[in-house]
C-alpha cells in the first residue's frame, strides 16, 4: 500500500486538513530525526489557517 492511507486523507469536518495529514499519515514526519520538529506543523502552532479547515 503506497501513500496516504484513508483516514489521513479524510479528516471530518471542523479539522485542519493539514493537520490532520500530519496526524495520521506516518510518512509525514519520514525525514525527521527522532524528536526533530516538524517546521509545516510548526506554522500551525499559533492556529490553523481558516482556509484549511474542512467545512
């Protein structure tokens, strides 16, 4: 199974789809060491663009 599994790329409304992904698609965070930060989950920390929450 290649890609983002189902759950990942489907997140219920009212989530950050971004964030979301992030959560449950362990290739997200592939190319990080263990306990690096993950700069685009970073960009969300102060809140979530309007734009990317599923409506």
């Amino acid at each position: 199974m290649g890609g983002a599994n189902e759950k990942a790329l489907n997140p219920p409304k009212g989530a950050c789809r971004q964030c979301w992904f992030h959560a449950y698609d362990r290739a997200a965070h592939k190319g990080l060491k263990w306990n690096e930060p993950c700069p685009v989950c970073l960009t969300h920390l102060g809140g979530c663009p309007k734009s990317g929450i599923v409506r």
